[in-house]
C-alpha cells in the first residue's frame, strides 16, 4: 500500500500540464491508491452570451475534452479516478477539492518561468501556501522518480515532518536518502568570525547522525551531509552534483498574504529547480 491513498492531480490545456499527468501516475499506479484529476477553466462573466450564445460552452470545451482524454487514459491505466471540471480562480479550487475530496497529496504541474514571476503568486506558489496536504511540483520534462532523494534539513519543526515524511516515501520505495543541512552566514559574521562554519558544523554533525541512524534502524541508507552558502543555491547544486531524483522540504506555517511562501527557501528551491520537489505540509 503506498503512503498517498488519494491524490489530486491538476492539471490545465497545456502540453506541459499533460505530460506532468503521465508523471503522475507513476505516483497513483499504486495498490489501493485512488486519484481525483481535476481541471479548472476561467469563470463565465459579463453578457457576452448577447452576441455569443454559445461563449460559455465554447469556454469550457477544451477542459471537457481534456477531461474526457484523461478519463480515457486512466481507464487504460486501470487506475480508479473521479474526473472534475470546476470554473474560477485555479488555485482556489486545487485546496478547496484537496479538503471536499479528502486527498493527501495535490501534483501540480511547474511551467518554465523566471523566479520573480513565481514569487508574484503562480498558481503554484498559491496552491503550496494555502494547501492542508503535502504537494509535488513536477518540473517541465523532469522524472519522477524516488531512488535518490534529498531532504532539506534546518533542525525546524518543518524539516523534520519532512524528514518523517522521506522515511515513510524511503522504505516504501526503497529510497537512499540524503540528508543535507546548509550554513548560511551574513558577509558580516563570516568576516568578524571566519571559524563560524566549522563551530556550527560540528554542531549540526550530531543531529544530522541521529536523523541518520533512524533512517538506518528502519533499514533505508541514508548519507549526511553539510554545505556552506546560500541555501537555496547549494540545494540546487547539491541535487545536480548527486544526481538526486527528487527534493524534500518542509513548508512553514504561515497567514494571510505570507502564505504565499514570499522569499522562502522552499519557494527558490521549487522555482528553480529542474527537479521533482515536494513539499511536506502534513
């Protein structure tokens, strides 16, 4: 049985958007996993049914014909579904079937952007802030795959239900894991106390193998390791160096318009990314 039971694929017109939901199903191709694949068109306004009487339909038939193409494949895929057309605001939607649906898990396609088109509130960074249920960010053209999996560690709350998350994903899919912890200095404090980097290491050595030797007592490999610089660029770097198939993260709690992750870690990360990333809010 796989650690989602059901999960909620989004998915829109776009040629990117189709091929996150082959993606996805190597997710949801597990036993007893049910998927929810929902679609989300713009909202119906204005009185232009005056000249047009048939705007509305018109509106909505390229997400009825992309529904009836993903019930088509999934039927193939003998996976069980239920296929949803909603109108309005996407992201809105996404959290309000994750909860009326009961799912575990949203995957959401990430189109190519650059980072402050993301931090002005996609759709995506939307879904990732307002979301009950942990979500995975597929990039255009990435893989999904577990083998190799990264989990961002910062000894918070958040990265540690990563970490509980990435055991539970570890043993189910055979996972090595690799634990990786970032010091990040102001210019100011290395220049004042250049031998920062090495005290705090040797702090964070002790933690990092406890986290270790959990993994190793439910029997997933797992590596520690520990970096210097900006956080979301050595992640980055670090999953291209070991060639790691997906990034763990916590998310922060946060209100109101912060939900919207503003110049967090974990939206750099998802943003320039050209990896799988999934972030851990449950």
């Amino acid at each position: 049985m796989g650690v989602y039971k059901k999960i909620l694929v989004a998915i829109d017109t776009s040629e990117d958007s189709w091929y996150t939901l082959e993606e996805a199903v190597k997710v949801i191709r597990n036993k007893d996993t049910w998927a929810v694949v929902l679609t989300v068109a713009p909202q119906f306004r204005g009185d232009l049914g005056l000249v047009f009487n048939d705007i509305h339909a018109r509106i909505l038939k390229p997400y009825e014909n992309l529904l009836a193409k993903a019930q088509e494949y999934f039927n193939k895929e003998r996976i069980l579904s239920k296929f949803l057309l909603e109108e309005g605001d996407p992201y809105e939607k996404i959290v309000d079937i994750a909860y009326s649906e009961n799912c575990d898990l949203i995957i959401l396609g990430k189109r190519r952007s650059n980072f402050q088109r993301f931090l002005l509130g996609s759709t995506t960074a939307r879904v990732i802030g307002y979301s009950p249920v942990d979500v995975l960010v597929v990039p255009a053209k990435s893989k999904v795959s577990w083998g190799r999996m990264l989990v961002a560690i910062d000894q918070s709350s958040y990265s540690e239900k990563a970490f509980s998350k990435a055991l539970k994903l570890g043993k189910f899919y055979n996972s090595e894991l690799y634990l990786l912890s970032v010091i990040n200095l102001p210019f100011e404090a290395i220049t004042e106390a250049p031998e920062l980097y090495e005290t705090l290491g040797e702090k964070l050595k002790p933690y990092l193998q406890e986290l270790q030797n959990q993994a190793f007592s439910q029997g997933i490999q797992a590596k520690i390791f520990i970096k210097e610089g900006d956080t979301a660029e050595e992640i980055i770097k670090f999953s291209q160096e070991k060639e790691i198939e997906i990034i763990v993260m916590g998310s922060y709690g946060k209100t109101g318009l912060k939900r919207l992750l503003m110049g967090s870690v974990t939206e750099k990360v998802i943003s320039l990314s050209e990896k799988p990333v999934l972030v851990v809010k449950s």
